[in-house]
C-alpha cells in the first residue's frame, strides 16, 4: 500500500520505486517524494555514492518533515540507510499522515476523525454501508464502491452489487479508481477478504486518496452548504415577517371592530337590557381582552427578536406594512382604551339612574292609585242637586258636610302635588315611559282643578240656601271635623308603611329606621285620638237615641265610618311589623355589603402594592448583573413563573369585584384601589417581564452569534450599569462616551475625536433619541470585532458552485442544492445578461448582493 502510495506521486516525477527500504536508502527518490507531495523545493541533495552522503539527503528530508510541525520520534537517518524496515514504514506512515490526512476538516474535526465524518457522509444513503472505522467496515467493498459512485455515478452501477460478494465488489472499486481515477491499487483484495480485522493504515492512505481526488466536489460541498445557510436564515426571517404582519393585520381589525362597541354610549330603557351591558362588558375585560393583552406584547417580542436576527446576519431592518409598524399598533391600542376609559363607570351610573326611575316610577302608581281610588265619584257628589228638595237640617247637614269634604280636599292637595313633583323628575331624568306618566299626571291635575271649581260652586248654591236651614248637629260635624284628618293621616300612615325605598349605606338605613321608630312612638297618640273620635260618635248615637232625631242612623257630614276607622286602624297595626321586617332585612343587606367592601379593600391593599413590589423588582433584575445570562434568564423565568402564580388571587378579586357590581356598590372607603387599577397593573406586570426576558435573550442571541464570552458580556454589563447612574437602563451620551473610553476606545476631545463618536451615535441612536439602551450597546459592541458572513463570500460560493462562470443554471442550482432552497433561488434570481450568458443563465451576483439588503430580490 505504501509503495503504491509513494509511486502515484513520484510517477509525476517521472520515476519509480520498487522496494521502500532499498530505493529510499540514499535520500534522494525520498527528498524527491517530499518535493512532489508539498509542492516545495528541498535543500540540494549529495550525489556521492558514500554513507555519509546517503545520511545527509535522509537528514535534510527529515530536517523538511520537522519543518511542518511533524514531530519523528525514535526516526533517524542511520536506521534508514541502514534499510530497518520499520522505521522506514514508520517515516512513511508519518509523511501520509501530514501531507494526504492531516489538512482534512469537516465540521471543525481534523485528520482521522474527519476523514470518518466525511465517509459516513459521503455513504450514508446506500444501502448495506455502515462504515464506523478504517477497517472491517470496508470489507465487502460496498463503501468503496458507494464513494465512486456518489460523486461518479456513471462509472458504477451500484444497484448490480451483491453485498455476498466481497471481492467483485473490492476489484470493480479497485479497477475503476486506477482507470478513471487515476488511483493506483494501493490494497489486495484477497488480502482484505482473507484477513480478520485489514490494516487500519493501509485503509486510511487508499482512502484520503479518495477524498483528494474528489476534493473539487467537497468545495462545492462547502460552497452549497454556506449558501444553504445563508438562505435559511432569509427563509426564517421572511416567515417571521409574514406572522408578524398577519398577527398585526389580525390585532388591527380586533381594535377596529371593538372600539366602536365601547364607544357606544346609548342607553337602554330597562334594568335587564342595561345590566346585559355590563354582563357583556365584563365578559371583554375577563375573557375578550385579556389574551389581546398577550398578543400586543407577543407581537413587540416578535418584532425585536426579527430585528435582532436580522442585525446578526448583516440583513436590512424589517419595515412592515403602512399602518402596522409597533407604533401604530400602540396608537390603536390606545385608542381602544381610551374608548374603553369611562365605559363601566356610564353603565353603572345608566343602571341607577334606571333604578331611581323604576323605584320613582311605582312611587307615582301607588300615588296616583290612591288619589284616583279616593276622586272616585267625588264629581259626581259635588254636582248633586239634592240641597233643592231638602229641609232646613238637611241643608245644614248638607253645607256642613260640604265643609268637611273640603277640608279632606285640602288634606289631599299635597298628595297631589307630589304626584306632579314626581311626574317632573320622571321627565328630567329621561323616563322612557314618560308620556303614559305625562298623560295620567295631566288628567290628575285637570282632575283636580276642575274639582276646586265644583267645590266652589257647591259652596256658593249651599250658602244662599243657608238662611233657610237652622239646625245643625254640632256632635256630628265634630265627629266629622276629627274624623277627616284622622282618616287621611291613617291613609298617609298605609302610604308610607308600604313605601318602597332604596338605600346604598348603613347610615341610610338606620336613619329610615329612626324615623320609622319616631312613627311608632306617636302610635299611643293616635289611638286617643280613635277612641275620642269613637266617643263622639257614641254620644251621637245616645243623642239620635234620646231625643228620637230623624238622621236615619247615618252622620250625614261624612262618609266615614266608625268601623271603617277601626279597620284602617288595624290595618296600620299590621303594617307596622312588616316594615319593621322590611327595614330589619335591608339592614342586614347593608350589612353584607360592608363586609364585601371590607373583603374587597383587604385584598387590593395587599395586591396593589405586591405589583408595584414586582414592577421594581423587575427593574432592579435587568440591569443587575449576577450569574450568566443563562442564569438571569432562568431567574426572570422562575420570576415570571411566580407571577403567573399569582393570578388566581387577581381572579378572585375579580369575582369579589363582581360580588360588589351585582350588589350596586358604588363606593368604598377602605381602599384607594379600584379594580381598573388592578386591571392595568397586573397586565403592565405582566408585560414587563416578558419583555424584559425577550430583552436577555436577545443578548443571548447576540453573544451567541457574535462569539461574545460571558466574561465580555459581564465586563459590557458592568461597564453600562457603572455609568447608568439613575438605573433607567439607558446611558446619555456623555455617559456612553465615558463607558466607551472605560472599555478602551480612545475618543478625544478633538475634531477628530468628534467626529468618530458622532459616527457611533448614529449606530447605536439611529432615532436620535438621545439615550443608548443596553440591546444597541452590546450590538454596537459585537459589530466592532464580530466576523459574519457577508455578501461577497455568498457570492464567491455561488461561483464554486457555477463552475467559476459569472452565471448559473436551473441544473446546476438543482444538482447542488437541497430542493426547497434551490426552488428558492431559482424563483427570485434575475436572468443572466452578460456577453457570455447562455439561455437560461441566471445572475447569482444581484441575488447574493440583494439578500443583503443593497437592492431589491
């Protein structure tokens, strides 16, 4: 093998050697071989016949092999004159190992391990080739034959092989490598077949002879592969480009769709529709919004990390859409919740209101009920003729009744008048029944004002008829005289006793409660004054009796009888308990109300400031510096993960907020927070972290891709974080200048200084804001050393790939290239119009000069 080895090159040298011991004995055919295989030339050779001059050439071609960094342990120059077989081999092996193994690299491996990766590569889609060493895996020479074929297919059928049939397959290898490949037959097959385990040297030097032979196609390789990459990463990031815009695209139209929703403020005319609102509305802060929220922030997160690849890989900054730029959306999204501001405090206002109106509203029926059932047939009364056929006494009676109804009309004008009042403030707050209430007031008013005529009217005719009629039961008019206000403030006690009421406080209902108290105590008041009324009917009747007066058993100055005194007294006797029941449960309801405030403000107090806690402890964790970045990284993580932890309590409180809205609650003095606070701290907490865990893995991205230690990192960290005094996270720019020159830029105070910091400025302030945050300083940082792959090196391996030719075709994109990427090239690349183009050239140098951003694909 060795001797074959050595032959295949000095036959370019126009000679041979038979025996490795004898015919390298002299030095001159082994500095020979040296000069063939490095390209170099050696120090002249002796030409004497003696030792000496034999020992000379083989030291001088040692002294070469040294000079290469090989070192020759226990090889010296006497042994090899001396023809010791074994050094001799040994020298050999040693010269192979350096000039055909030791420059093979794949992937950053060398010598014999790279020779392996490059086989197993090479072999690895055939069928019954599995090669792990460089000895029984090539014995049924399938790996030799899979070799040839993957870069020489036509001189192979690979399919007609027999895995059974070692050395056919060893012997066409053989063969078609001497005659095509001009690779002499270093090995035997016999040999390879018969032996147990081959020789692992003899195996490797036939081998590199192969990898040397096919070398032009590894470049190739290597080219195809760099541009591969270098299309993936465009292929990434235009993917991301079009995500970003359907997410912003998707967002947008959520906004628009939403905001004219919240914007509507036209109100309901019932309790349910309105509460339907807030239910509605509830839904959007606790379902609709919240994962809105996450997709703004993704969206931001989304956005940097594309612009952070694209600035790794010397691409242009992405600029989406008119209209969907980060800002926009933020315009937007603030449009929204300035619509959204304000829109649960109208629904619960519009739901008291409606309240109010519905509890004013069944105050006007009961009002007016009792009114119309008491007018009832009142007109009919007053318009009576009977005074023209009556006796003197029955005028009496008659015009003393007339008083006493008038009296009981003045009683009830102030019925009347609340009845209006109530009437007018249905109007002012918008009743949207309140022409049926206009209508019932106005007949109720006219009513009454054609009562006081009637009235009047009566007077008048009774008085002419007055001098004729004498005598009159004072008793009678008594009776009727107390009878009447006692009637009506009996019926003012019903009235009141069953009178709704609404209360939102404690003190409300404890002050209903005095007053209902204060009542009762004028109860024993009441009842004396039932029992005199009672007495002068008695005595009335002991008069009718005595003195046998025709009054037909009736007091004829008042319709009110004794009985229906005593019934309307029970009747308020009853009353009493009930509202005492009334007030007694509505307290108790005020009660519970208290203790949800109370439930509610303990809960925000904690809360509240637990998120302000968070949000500073966020701040302090991105600027400070402890561990790697992997470790902050994990911490943020750890941290946001406590704080998506903590969500259940925000949920509750949620719920108890909710407690608190059924209930209509309007305010509460034990907190300061309401749950929009919350609300809009949680999500900030929320997004905070987020984007402050987006912000180190940016910086792991960076650091990553542009080779930056951790001690770098940590020495970047501590210098920025020296100079952020005010702990903002950004730097002005007399602070960066100062953390520059800390870090050994030598910017001076002269024009020239000036300038070239006003150069940097640009790059790390393009928006000329006027700060520098961390993410541009580290970028800034790694740009100034980092070694990226560039626009003229995608170019150079298109033209590895083109033969050297200024163009490339549909053919050769497709043999070199992985289908995926090779459709893709061959979809943007612009047609070839140089002078020496031919049909279908395609021109690699726009498209690798585009992919760059310096023109248009």
């Amino acid at each position: 093998t060795f001797t074959a080895w050595c032959n295949s090159h000095l036959r370019k040298a126009g000679t041979q050697i038979e025996n490795i011991e004898e015919d390298f004995r002299d030095g001159l055919k082994l500095m020979l071989l040296l000069e063939v295989i490095s390209g170099e030339r050696l120090a002249k050779p002796e030409r004497g016949k003696m030792r000496v001059h034999k020992i000379s050439n083989v030291n001088k071609a040692l002294d070469f092999i040294a000079s290469k960094g090989v070192k020759l342990v226990s090889i010296g120059a006497e042994e090899i004159v001396d023809g010791n077989v074994k050094m001799t081999l040994g020298m050999i092996w040693t010269i192979i190992l350096r000039f055909a193994i030791q420059d093979i690299s794949v992937e950053e491996t060398s010598a014999k391990e790279g020779l392996l990766l490059w086989c197993q590569r090479k072999t690895a889609p055939y069928k019954n080739v599995n090669i792990q060493n460089f000895h029984i895996s090539w014995k049924d020479g399938l790996g030799f034959c899979a070799l040839i074929h993957r870069h020489r297919p036509e001189l192979i059928d690979y399919g007609k092989l027999r895995k059974d049939d070692p050395l056919t397959n060893l012997n066409t290898a053989f063969d078609v490598a001497e005659k095509y490949l001009d690779i002499p037959k270093m090995l035997d097959a016999e040999d390879i077949v018969g032996t147990a385990r081959p020789d692992e040297k003899a195996i490797m030097t036939y081998v590199s002879s192969f990898y040397h032979a096919f070398s032009g196609a590894q470049k190739a390789e290597t080219a195809a592969n760099r541009i591969c990459k270098v299309l993936a990463v465009n292929q990434e990031n235009e993917q991301l480009m079009e995500d970003y815009e359907k997410l912003a695209s998707d967002l947008l139209e959520w906004i628009r769709r939403t905001i004219p929703w919240l914007e509507n403020r036209a109100p309901e005319n019932t309790m349910q529709a309105m509460q339907q609102k807030l239910e509605d509305f509830r839904d959007y802060r606790r379902l609709h919004k919240p994962p809105k929220v996450q997709e703004k922030c993704q969206l931001e997160i989304n956005f940097n990390t594309l612009q952070t690849k694209l600035r790794l890989s010397n691409r242009p900054a992405f600029m989406p859409s008119e209209g969907k730029m980060v800002s926009d959306i933020n315009n937007a999204w603030g449009g929204l919740e300035q619509a959204e501001k304000g829109y649960e405090e109208w629904l619960l206002n519009e739901i008291r209101r409606l309240e109010r109106l519905d509890h004013l509203a069944e105050k006007f029926r009961q009002k007016a009920s009792i009114h119309e059932s008491w007018t009832d047939g009142k007109e009919a009364m007053l318009q009576q003729k009977d005074y023209e056929t009556a006796t003197l006494s029955e005028i009496k009676a008659l015009l003393k009744k007339h008083e006493a109804f008038e009296s009981d009309l003045a009683a009830h004008q102030d019925r009347v008048e609340q009845i209006a009042a109530i009437a007018q403030e249905l109007n002012e707050l918008d009743y949207y029944d309140s022409p049926s209430v206009n209508a019932r007031c106005q007949k109720i008013c006219d009513q009454w004002d054609n009562l006081g005529a009637l009235t009047q009217k009566r007077r008048e005719a009774l008085e002419r008829t007055e001098k004729l009629l004498e005598t009159i039961d004072q008793l009678y008019l008594e009776y009727a005289k107390r009878a009447a206000p006692f009637n009506n403030w009996m019926e003012g006690a019903m009235e009141d006793l069953q009178d709704t009421f609404i209360v939102h406080t404690i003190e409300e209902i404890q002050g209903l409660s005095t007053a209902h108290e204060q009542f009762k105590a004028t109860l024993p008041d009441a009842d004396k004054e039932r029992q005199a009324i009672l007495g002068i009917h008695n005595e009335v009747s002991k008069i009718v009796q005595t003195y046998h007066v025709n009054m037909a058993g009736t007091n004829p100055y008042t319709t009110i009888t004794p009985h229906e005194i005593n019934s309307k007294w029970e009747h308020v006797r009853q009353l009493v308990p009930r509202r005492d029941q009334a007030l007694m449960e509505e307290h108790a309801r005020q009660q519970q109300n208290e203790r949800l405030r109370k439930q509610f403000g303990a809960q925000a107090n904690v809360i509240g400031p637990w998120i302000q806690t968070k949000m500073e402890e966020i701040g302090r964790i991105s600027i400070e510096m402890h561990g790697t970045l992997e470790d902050q990284l994990n911490h943020l993580r750890q941290y946001e993960k406590s704080i998506v932890n903590y969500k259940p309590k925000i949920d509750q409180l949620e719920g108890d907020h909710q407690q608190i809205q059924e209930a209509l609650i309007f305010d509460n003095k034990h907190t300061n927070y309401t749950m929009e606070h919350i609300r809009v701290g949680w999500e900030q907490l929320l997004t905070t972290i987020a984007r402050t865990i987006n912000e180190v893995e940016n910086q792991i991205l960076t650091r990553d891709a542009k080779g930056i230690s951790q001690e770098q990192m940590n020495e970047f960290r501590a210098s920025f974080n020296h100079f952020d005094r005010d702990h903002s996270g950004t730097l002005g720019p007399e602070e960066f200048k100062a953390c520059l020159i800390s870090l050994g830029y030598d910017i001076g105070n002269d024009a020239q200084g000036e300038a070239e910091f006003a150069r940097i400025m640009s790059i790390v302030d393009p928006n000329r804001l006027g700060v520098v945050t961390f993410q541009a300083f580290i970028d800034f940082m790694s740009r100034e050393t980092a070694d990226t792959d560039t626009a003229d090196q995608v170019m150079a391996s298109f033209k590895i790939l083109a033969g050297d030719k200024n163009y490339i075709t549909v053919d050769e994109l497709r043999r070199e290239l992985p289908p995926d990427q090779a459709e893709y090239c061959i979809a943007r690349m612009a047609p070839y119009n140089g002078r020496d183009a031919v049909p279908g050239a395609l021109d690699y140098m726009s498209f690798s000069t585009a992919l760059y951003g310096e023109s248009d694909l």
